[in-house]
C-alpha cells in the first residue's frame, strides 16, 4: 500500500487501543519507508518494535531508526554458522553479524530481544554462551510453526516434537536475561491464535488451524481486537511484559536475579 494508505492503517489501530507494534516479515530492513513508519507510530504513542536478521543493521540502519524505535528483535536460530547457513541465514556469518548487531543496538540505548525459532537442526544446542554475548533484555523460543501452503514444503524436516522442544526449553529455562527475566517459550500451540497479524496490504491474518486466512481489518476492529486474539494464549505465552521499559511493579512474570 501507498504510505498515506500505511499512516490511515497505523491511525486506526492506534485508536483501537493498540498499545504496541512490531514491523517484521520477510525482512523489514528492505523496506524504503520503515523508518518512517515507525516515527509515525511512536508519534501515535506506540512502542515500536522491528524484527530482523541484522545482516542490514549497521551503525547507519541503527541510526535511522534511533529514537523511533524501542525495541530491535535480532533472528538467530542457532550458535553455529554453518547451521544457520543450511538454514537459508546467511552464507556462514549470521553468527558473527548478529552480535555485532547487538552491540549497536545496546550502544544506541534501544532495548535487545533475540528470537530463536527451534527446528531438527537446534533443539540438541546450547545457547547459553551465545545468549550471554548477545545479552538481550527479552529472548523469545519458538518451536517451528509449520503453516500449509506457507512454509510447509521449504520446511520438511525441519519440525521438531513437543518433546524436544521442551527438552531445549527445560536447558535453557534459568538462563537470567539483562532486564531480570526470564526466557519466554512459545510451543505451536501457544501460537496458534494468538497473535494479531496484518498483512503489507492492511488485512488481518490468522493461522488457525495451521493455514493462512485474511479478513477484512475495518471489521475486525469494529468488534473488537480481544475477540480476535485467543487472550489466554496470548497471556500464557508472555504477551504482557515492561515492554515499555518501566519495570510494571506487580505486572510482569517472575523476575531472576
């Protein structure tokens, strides 16, 4: 859509009492216009949050986007390069761009999140040292979601069990991340409905039921966000954390030391 078109859309779910919006995709670095919308949300009152790669988030990326944005979520799925490369993350540097990455993102002042999703390739690692070195104040784990006719034939073999994916998160649970939490895991099931998606064309778009569907945004919001999103899941999975940076006395979940 045109950028008028993106500001109308950003207006409406600010006035829907969207508190938070998170620009990922695909690779929203590409995009000619992301830090402009990302003022444009934070100038609506929204935290805003991009999630990338980082292969193109250098010292001039992060810059743009600096005071705009609160929150930078780097993809790193595993410790190795060659992982990642095999993977489709880079040609066997991800590993070493991500953590320069992080470093920018902690030297300009913007909060750090990693998020690792959990495949065949992974679920036997230890995360621990690379996690440390990132030093993130949130890591979300993710067990692969495999969605038909979306990733279901690039993803063959990548799926991991319930089982396993609970042995990594079992590994990796205590690990005290900078802002005092913990990790947050997120199995398929948590997933499955419980977030609010719009597609780069201003539809809303479910994965229940493990498919893509696409409903009209105008009539979603008319009813209602909360009759949307599965709240239950979304509370269970960590959806409410300080993601404003104020340390919410009471609010959040259980905090490490």
């Amino acid at each position: 859509m045109s950028f008028e078109d993106g500001k109308i859309l950003l207006k409406k779910l600010s006035d829907s009492g969207i508190e938070k919006i998170n620009f990922a995709g695909g690779e929203p670095l590409l995009h000619p216009r992301l830090s402009d919308y990302c003022k444009e949300a934070k100038n609506l009152g929204m935290t805003v949050s991009v999630t990338t790669n980082g292969s193109r988030l250098d010292q001039n990326m992060v810059s743009q986007l600096s005071g705009s944005v609160d929150w930078i979520a780097i993809s790193v799925d595993s410790c190795l390069d060659m992982v990642e490369a095999a993977m489709g993350r880079g040609r066997g540097e991800h590993v070493t761009n991500a953590l320069n990455a992080a470093n920018l993102v902690h030297e300009a002042g913007i909060h750090l999140k990693v998020n690792t999703t959990i495949t065949s390739l992974t679920w036997q690692e230890n995360m621990h040292p690379l996690i440390q070195m990132m030093n993130p104040d949130r890591w979300k784990v993710m067990q692969m979601l495999v969605i038909n006719g979306e990733n279901d034939t690039s993803s063959i073999g990548l799926g991991v069990s319930s089982a396993q994916f609970r042995e990594f998160a079992e590994r990796h649970r205590s690990i005290c991340l900078r802002s005092g939490m913990y990790p947050v895991f997120e199995s398929v099931d948590d997933m499955e409905g419980s977030y609010f998606m719009i597609t780069p064309d201003g539809q809303v778009m479910s994965n229940v039921g493990r498919h893509i569907s696409r409903y009209d945004l105008d009539n979603i919001l008319e009813h209602g966000v909360d009759k949307w999103v599965d709240s239950g899941k979304y509370l269970d999975r960590g959806g409410i954390y300080d993601w404003k940076g104020l340390h919410m006395d009471g609010k959040d979940k259980e905090t490490c030391t």
